[in-house]
C-alpha cells in the first residue's frame, strides 16, 4: 500500500501565543502615515476604525502575545491543521524533492482566514464593539468574519464586490447562514457607493471602493468597527498560528525546510506562514521564503517600494509597501483574495531587505497545478492558493533538473470548493 | 482550554476487506427478479450492464472481500475519515448523551461515495472495460465517479438531473474538472430521452430517467457498463469500510455505542455505517439503528414493502424493498441525494426483520439541525447529511429528558459547500 504522510498534531500542543516578527527584525519598519498630515500616525487617529485592542496589537513590540482562552476555544474546533506530504504529486513529478503543504482549508470557512476573523471578532466584542464592518472580494474574508461574529455575539456588515456577489453566490449563502448581512458594493446606502453608481448603474465595484463603503459605514454607524482581513501587522500577528504550528510538526518528523512557500494578496497567509521561521533565517539556517502571485497583479515583483493608500480612495493612513499603485485596476482574473494592488508592509520590507523572493506565475500555469493537485492529492485548492502549489511544482521541477534534495513547504491556504466555477 | 476530540487512525490500521452482512444474517434476502420472466435474474442477465468482479460482488457469500492493492492506494488519498467527539453540539444540547460522528466529507469530492466509486472503477478498468455510464441526482455520485473514472483510466458519462444540472452548476464543475462528460437529462442522445422531451421540450427530469438514460447508453456503446451509487449489495459492502473504521475508533477510545444514525435515500451510507454492528446485535448487544429521511419521501416510514423496479421506466431488475413506487414523484426538497422511491434491499429486509429502525424528519427540522450543527461543530453539512444530525439532536434530547446516557454516534456522508444555495 502506497505510503500516505498525515502529520497531526495533539491538541494539547496547541499554539497558545501569536508572534510578532518585529521583536526579532533588525530594522525598523516605516510607520504608517497620517493621510492628511503626512506624519506617523497616532493611536488615537486609529481609533475611529478600530477598538483598543486591536490598535495594541498593531503597534506591539512584544515578541508573543497571548491568545485569549476563548479564542483558544474556538481555534480548537479546526486547529491543529494537518501537515500533510504531498507523496503522490512527488511521485507524480518523479522529483527527489519531498513536498509538505499545510492545510487551511479545514477550516470552517475553508481558508486560514478564520485565525484573524475569530481573534478580531473576539476583541471587538471584550472592547464592547456591537457591530464589524468590512469588505470582500472572492468572498473568504467576508465568510470567515461571519462566522467569527456569530461566535462572539457581533452583528457583521460585509460589502461585496458586486462581480463576485453575483458570480459568487454561495460565499453569499455562506455569510448568510452565519448571520452575516450581505451587500452588493457599490451600494445605495453609502455616500461613496452613490457616487459611484451614479457613473455606472451596473458598477462591477472593486475592492477599493468596498473598502471605502465599510469605512464610510462604521464613521456613520454607532458602535461599529472596520475589520480587515490581511495587510495589517496585527492580521499577519494572528496568522502566525501557522507557521508556529508548522514549525512543531516538521520538527516532529525530523523534517528541516529548505524552501516554504506561500500565495501572495494582501499577505497574510504567506507572513503567517513564513514569519515564525525569521529568526532561523536571520541566525544564517539555509531556507527560502517565495511569495507566489499572478502576473496580473504583479504587486511585489513589478511593484514600486513607497507610501501609498490601503484603499482606491484614499480613506487609509499611507503605508509603506510594494504597490502597482492605489488606481490598478486588475484584469478580472479568477483568484479574487490576490486582486489587491498593495502588500503588507512587514512583507514588503522583508522583500526591501532581500530575506525572501517574490515569484509571478501566470493562469495557465496556476491552472495546470490546480487541476495536477486535484487530481493527484484529492483536493480541490482555491484559485489564490494555487499559486502556492504551482510555485512548489516549479521548485521541485527545478531541485530534480539540478539533482538537489530539498524540503520544499506550502501553505494550501484554502480549498476551491466554491470557486469550481472559475475552473469552468 | 475546551475539549475537542478527533479519533484519527494510523494509516497501517487501514481496513483491507469489505464486510459482507449476508454472511452473518440469519435470514435470506429475497432474490432480485428478472423483469421479463420474474424469475430469479441470473448473472448473465446481469452482465450487459455490469462487469464480471462486479456482478461476482454483488452475488457473494463470503463474508470478507479483500480490497484490492490499488483501491488501497486511492483509499489512502482521504482514509482513514475521522470521528469526531461532537462536544460543542452537546454542550450546546446540554445533554447527558456522548454523540460522536464519523466525518465522509473529507473524501476528495465530498461525500462517502468515492469509497465505491473507486471500486467500482478499478474492477471494471481490470475487466476491460473503457467507459462507465452513471446517472446522477444533487452530483455526488457523478463527482464520486468522475473522479475515480480519472485514477483507472476511464471515462465517465453522466446523465446529470435537469433541474439539478441548472441549480448545481458547482457539482457540474468538478465532474469537468475531473474529465467526467456531463449531460442535462433528459437528454437527446438517447431514445427514452428523446421521448420524455417530445412531451415536454423542459423537462426537468427525475433520478428514474437518468437511471433509464444511463442504462440505454450502455446498452448502446461498446465496451460501456452501467454504475450505481446505491441500493445494491455490491454498493453497501463497499461503504463497509466507515462502519469498521468507526468500530475500530470506538474502542481505541473505549466506547461502546447504544444509538447508531444515518441518513437515508438508497441506503448505502446507513448500510455502511450500521451493517459491520449488526453481528453485535445478533449477539445481544443493546444497540439501535436508526436510518433518517425526509417526511416528504418517507420510503422506510410509509413505503409498501414489495417487488418493485429501481428506476421508473421498468429497466432494472426487480427489487424486494421498502417503495413508494417506481412513479412516486417526490416534492421538490432539497436534499436531492434523498429523492429516491425505493431503498437497498439489505436495508429494507433488516427493517422488515425489526433489526433496525426509521425516523423521518421535517425540512424545517432537517435544516435547523444543519444550521446549529454548521455554527457549533464548524461543519456545514450536506443536507442529506443533515437528516442523521437532526436524528442525533432528537435522540440526545430524548436522553436528557428521560436521563439515559446514551453513546450516539452518527455518519456524516458529506459536507455542503456545494449545496449551500439549498440554505438560501
């Protein structure tokens, strides 16, 4: 019987702290800017947003940070993730390179977005927060941030990329059933979504301008927070439950990683991956960190390095990162969670600073991997992670034409199961 | 931190033989019967529709049937499933009943019916055969079938349910995916098709017409064989692997079962949990069987035990079972997976026999069961699933208000991420 590698791990090994690279780096990273004063932004500034905790944790220096019992409670329901070996996609490859993807898709949402969504919804909730406004594209983000609500008793408000609501349907059902209220962006119901209606009646809207709905509601709205669902420190902070995770279970199997991989949007799921594996790095250990992005959005490998907005319009502080520019407008490519123009800062200054690679692949080549994986591993990936897979294949095409014997490691970010249209 | 415990089985632990129940009973099942001379059918009769190792299964008195090497290696891809102790339902619950379920939706296209399609697939691929022709309902089965059609080798036609061909594009998708053909039935490639559409150029089509389709295809094309996804012996000792996985995970964590629960529309899920118990029933143990379905098509319930067609043009070989007849038409529900008019003849006989019993449960019911489960347990059910968590609420509750401490255990045949349109 062929041999199947499944590395769980006991539940009592639970990751009890996140980690927060920036106690580790260094150097320093470029503070995010004020928009109107062009000065590092205040705490207070960022209050009108987002509650207490959560500005705490965006500016921390700690180098872990506990996880709250109850949030312990809720990860228990789908964490430890499995580590599973890729055996048949290597023999299927016939590389000499041994291949371990870490899978998120067990979640209840299906992608690593629930880490952040539990611990925001959480936060939220103890600062006395009654409501979580935020925006979705493919439409992860918007599930995983219902499901967190109804957890901690919040009231959630998604804006929906109106292509993707209608091409999307079931990340629709999926928010409602989790009590999440869902609306096509732009909307009527706010300023900035009749302005853009009144353009276009039939707007397909844009991340950017969801952004801008949300932020524009919670300002309206009493008692209400924005709630985001990567680029920020403290969502790349909760991410890291991965990768620490990760750590424990290669180490269980006597496994040390050359190479760990990730897809690339806003990059959450690539800096919770790789992050807990820095201080390694910086130690001098022989490992590679590649964040996988399409070339049609080429954010960290055609990007300029600068100050720019989070959103198209120019709501959020200036943050320092690689970016095609706040107005780049995607072609309509099928990873919706990689349509963003920007980068987390805390990745964009570890790719300034030469610690990891940036690779672009394009649709045909994701697609192939996507279909190779399906097949062979028996699961279905969401479009964005993909690209983790078609850079692993790429890898291990690479160690076995020059004969090397590397431990290469993704991220599966989430399945594709409510994307299978894209695969049409 | 909260308790969450999942019985994961080594890999080496994995079941190498189906059980066969017919071995066991103390009772012979009433033969199935040609249609034209309503005489016992013969295997040769069979053998225009089903290959040689399958017909040699579905007729077998052994009592083990070894599953073949390269069906373990396939088995490998998802199995062992998981049992999960379903702590956060019963705290939910507040019962004092311990409910555990068995997870099938980890399997590569969802549901538990990949464990039969694979076998089905690999013995027709030794046979000689180059196509399967299968019918399909909600898309399970034909997903199942693609994508074992895909691991040996052959194609895979599927006569895909009209109305579910347009509600589901998704299940459509991943048989594509998969290399499966898919075609909206009834359909204009075979005869009875063609007839049902001069009646009515809409047509939505039912299970019992694809069945009709399927088998006139096969009839038709060289080298072709029929394949079902339920109802058949060969089909239930198939899916004897969950009920022997869960045996096996029952007593390495030292429990003994009272209640054992499944959904139920042709019977293989229920039959695959429950018949490798049925030894220990015979033998005295107090344990119950309880097979869940819609009151909308209570075939168990209210069904007439008899002799009656599996499909609703009169094609198939006679059948004993439980039936609400050939041309019952079931109310548009949901659960597509259910709309069946009939049920195994194993299943019926054992309910025939006082062996096991039947519970039938409301939508409302079924969907809220679906919903409670989604939001504590952080799975969201298939809605043929949902049945047996409803029956599982209801027994658990029965037990708190009468203060028996019972052991449930329950299958969950899959989950519903395609489906979620159904919770719309």
């Amino acid at each position: 019987m062929k041999e199947r590698i499944i590395v769980t791990m006991p539940k009592k090994e639970m990751i009890k702290e996140w980690y927060n690279v920036k106690a580790d780096l260094p150097f320093a990273l470029d503070p995010p800017l004020n928009p109107q004063t062009k000065e590092v932004i205040t705490p207070e500034a960022l209050s009108a947003i987002f509650c207490p905790s959560i500005i705490e944790q965006e500016v921390t220096t700690e180098r872990y940070v506990k996880i709250p019992e109850d949030v312990l409670d809720e990860y228990v329901v789908f964490r430890p993730t499995p580590l599973i070996r890729a055996s048949f996609l290597e023999e299927y490859l016939e590389t000499p390179a041994r291949i371990y993807y870490k899978y998120e898709g067990v979640s209840p949402t299906g992608s690593h977005k629930t880490n952040t969504a539990l611990a925001q919804a959480y936060f939220n909730a103890r600062d006395g927060i009654k409501q979580l406004v935020t925006e979705t594209g493919a439409g992860q983000w918007g599930s995983a941030l219902s499901y967190a609500g109804t957890k901690f008793g919040l009231k959630v408000k998604v804006f929906m990329v109106r292509i993707s609501y209608n091409q999307k349907p079931m990340r629709k059902y999926m928010m409602q059933l989790f009590d999440g209220s869902v609306q096509e962006s732009p909307s009527q119901s706010t300023k900035c979504g009749q302005e853009y209606l009144k353009e276009d009646p039939k707007h397909p809207g844009s991340l950017g301008i969801a952004i801008s709905e949300a932020i524009e509601t919670v300002l309206n709205e009493g008692n209400s927070r924005y709630s985001l669902g990567s680029v920020l420190d403290h969502v790349l902070l909760h991410q890291t439950v991965i990768g620490q995770e990760l750590k424990k279970q290669l180490s269980m199997i006597g496994e040390i990683p050359t190479i760990l991989i990730g897809c690339h949007g806003g990059g959450s799921n690539f800096g919770g991956t790789i992050l807990p594996f820095i201080p390694e790095k910086l130690d001098g250990q022989e490992i590679r960190f590649i964040a996988c992005e399409p070339e049609s959005c080429p954010t960290l490998t055609k990007g300029e390095y600068r100050y720019d907005f989070g959103d198209s319009s120019g709501f959020t502080p200036l943050l320092m990162m690689y970016t095609l520019g706040k107005d780049f407008v995607p072609p309509k490519i099928h990873a919706g969670g990689l349509r963003y123009h920007g980068s987390a800062p805390i990745i964009a200054k570890l790719l300034k600073e030469g610690l990891i690679e940036a690779d672009s692949f394009s649709q045909e080549e994701t697609f192939k991997a996507a279909k190779v994986f399906s097949k062979v591993e028996g699961i279905i990936p969401a479009p964005e992670s993909a690209h983790a897979i078609a850079g692993a294949i790429r890898e291990a095409i690479k160690a076995k034409s020059e004969g090397r014997r590397e431990v290469i490691v993704f991220n599966l970010s989430g399945h594709g199961l409510l994307d299978l249209s894209a695969y049409a």
